[in-house]
C-alpha cells in the first residue's frame, strides 16, 4: 500500500505590486456603486445624458462600415490609428487654431489610456508631477499608480496661479504639469489666455511637459472660446494635447486621441502595443464614418443648449438648498459645478446623511493631491432635467438643513474654486 504523503499548509502566493497596495480605488465610482437606486437623483456622476446621444447617426456609421468593409473593420489594426480616423481628428484640430496632421495623432481607448501612456513614457518612481488644486481624480490616480510623486500648484478661480507655478518649478523640477484648462474637472473653471500664455512660458523656460486635457471645451454654452496651451508660440514641442469623444458622441465608444511630438507619441504608442496594441478597428472606423456622413459640430451645439438650460436650473436653485455663508462657481460650459459649504461642514462626512434623503453628490476631498478642503463638493448637472434637478436640490437641502450645523449668516453666490 502507497503511503499518502502528508500535506503541510500552502504557503501563500507572492503579494501584490507596491504601486497595487498604495493606490485605491475610484472614491466616484465607489459612490456611484452606492448611489445606484432609481429613487436616487444623482449629482456624483461624470457621465453625459445618455439621451441626448446621436443613437441612430453611429448604429447607421457602424451599420455603413460593417456593410462596406468588415473584413477591414473586424480585423487588427496599427496602434496609432485608422488613417481615416487619424486625418479627420487632424483636420478638425487645425480648423480650432492648431496646425495638426494626422501623423501627429495618436488614438487611445478613450483619454484616460492617453494619461496612462503619457505616465508610462514619461514618469519614473520619485518623478514630481504638478497638478491643478484641486485636480481631475483619475489623473491622480493615474499619476500615483506611475509612482510619481504629486504636488498641487495654488490657484484661484482661473486655475493655477501663474507665479505659484514659477516657484514650484525653479523649486521641485518637475517632469510635467497635468492641467485641464477649459471647464475643468472638477471645478468648471476656465483658464484664461494671459494664465496659458504664463504656462507655456514657464514650460519654454523652464523645460517642462505639460499635459493639456480637454474633453469638455467643446460644450460650452456662452463666452469666448479661448486657445489651447498647446497653440503659443514655442508650445508646440513640449506641450501634449489629449481630446475624446466620450463628452460629445458617446463614452461607450472608448475613442480619445492625444497629439504630441514625435519622439514621445512613438514612446507611447510602444506602451499602447503592450496595453492592447489597437482600440477598437470597427469603432474607429465608424467615428471616422460618422465625421464624414454626419455634423458633429451641429449635435454638439445642441446638447450644449441642453446643458446650458441644466446648469442654469442647478444654479437657480442653490441659493435656497446650500446652508448661508456657501459660495459655488458658474461655469461657461462643461459638466461640473463646484461648491464650497461654510465651515466647520465636512462633506465627506454629510454623504451618508443627504444620500438618506435620495440625492448624492461627490465630496471635494479625493480630487486633492495635497490637504484637501474638506468643505467643498462637485455636482455634475447635466444627466437630469431642470425639473429633476431642481427636485435633487430640494432634497439635498433637506439633507444639509437637517444635520444643523452652525455656519455663518451670510449667503454668496460668488465663484468657489
């Protein structure tokens, strides 16, 4: 008879990376997860009104392709792109006042694959990175998971402050600066061209990167348009552009593009091919037919009218639902309006409460890199309508009204951020 060898404990598997164990997850999504009830007028989301989606313009450019070339359109493709794709998003660059081919595009699943690749070919652990205060959270995370490490320059409601900037890069020698300067997430707020002018002076002086992100600019509902960083004189050599198509055609599509020099576009599309060497063929292919069957330009315009009268709902119905001494911003276009609630409130710690009363929204803390301000919170407007929102809001300051907290008598509708 064979002896049965005795079975000792299993040992346990090798743990996980370090950058793994340090970075967590989305604090948004975690309070999307909780907010998920149909009672609940959500605030907290990022996501675009699903119904103002051209459904049937891309089913009919998918439809197109699919009749015209599957073989093509099912089949692997280059990592930088589909040349229709490729010009298309080139052409419209330049008409917007940036002189661009298609050879200087890059598409990504989406843009926040453009910050992962920019992270991976430009960052090494210890890297110092400079970001908005307070700044878009998947960047941070983004940056974080690169182990970089993160410093938040100081600024008001035009976005960083020109000489903080200046300090902070004689001082901290950084590799990059991550803005988002048009109707930024989370604040709304837009950078105005004298700030962009200082930001692509200090990345000339200074040899800096700068990350230029934009998925909101072309939703905006009133005011001048303003140029991109990217678009100064000297700017174009050191200056990443990243653009998407989730915020004006459709977020499941997965299409965002960066435009950057050579040197780095082919050091990140050598990342891409070790991500998922392609976005989507039949995907590209089908935004590239819409752009020539349909007129995004047009459907953009209308939704933006949709979110202007959003947004202006939201805002006539602050005053009455946040508690006195609260300021928030008004923003010119986007998704975002940012609010700052009078000490000693903690909007972190108030969630739990107002989500009681069927409403969320999402604190300001995550979106800091540095001390956050804990008194502060973004809400989304633009994924209900003015009636909905307005519902939401009376909601919400019930909720507040109902933790009686002690705040300053005064009541302000000026620009938070």
């Amino acid at each position: 008879m064979t002896a049965v060898p005795s079975v000792s404990a299993p040992a346990p598997v090798p743990p996980l990376a370090a950058r793994a164990r340090s970075i967590g997850g989305s604090p948004v999504r975690d309070i999307l997860a909780v907010t998920a009830r149909p009672e609940v007028i959500n605030f907290a989301g990022g996501l675009p009104a699903p119904e103002l989606f051209d459904a049937e313009g891309i089913a009919e450019a998918f439809r197109t392709v699919l009749a015209q070339d599957a073989e093509r359109a099912l089949q692997y493709s280059t990592t930088e792109g589909e040349p229709a794709l490729r010009a298309a998003l080139a052409q419209r660059t330049t008409v917007r006042g940036l002189p661009t081919t298609a050879d200087d595009i890059l598409v990504t699943t989406g843009s926040q694959q453009a910050l992962s690749l920019l992270a991976t070919a430009l960052l090494e652990p210890g890297d110092t990175v400079l970001v908005e205060d307070p700044c878009y959270l998947a960047a941070l995370q983004a940056f974080g998971f690169a182990g970089a490490r993160v410093v938040p320059v100081p600024g008001d409601a035009d976005g960083v402050d020109a000489e903080a900037l200046e300090a902070l890069v004689a001082q901290e020698r950084p590799k990059l600066l991550y803005t988002v300067p048009t109707f930024q997430n989370p604040t709304g707020r837009t950078m105005p061209a004298a700030r962009r002018a200082a930001v692509a002076e200090a990345a000339l002086r200074h040899g800096l990167w700068v990350v230029e992100d934009d998925p909101y600019g072309e939703l905006r509902f009133e005011g001048e348009r303003v140029p991109w960083i990217a678009s100064y004189d000297g700017a174009a050599d050191r200056v990443v552009l990243l653009g998407s198509f989730s915020k004006v055609m459709a977020p499941g599509l997965r299409l965002g593009w960066l435009r950057a020099p050579a040197a780095l576009r082919r050091a990140c599309a050598v990342a891409k091919q070790a991500a998922d060497l392609h976005t989507p063929t039949v995907n590209q292919l089908a935004a590239a037919r819409y752009l020539t069957d349909r007129d995004l330009d047009a459907h953009v315009a209308r939704v933006a009218g949709v979110y202007r009268e959003r947004r202006d709902a939201m805002l006539a119905g602050l005053a009455d639902a946040l508690p006195p001494g609260s300021t928030w911003s008004r923003p010119e276009g986007g998704m975002f309006l940012w609010a700052r609630l009078p000490e000693p409130y903690d909007t972190t710690a108030l969630l739990p409460e107002v989500v009681r009363h069927d409403v969320a929204y999402v604190p300001g803390a995550p979106f800091y890199a540095g001390a956050p301000d804990r008194s502060t919170l973004r809400l989304c407007f633009v994924t209900q309508t003015p009636e909905e929102i307005g519902e939401g809001l009376r909601r919400l300051g019930e909720g507040l009204k109902s933790l009686q907290t002690d705040v300053s008598p005064t009541r302000s509708a000026t620009t938070a951020g």
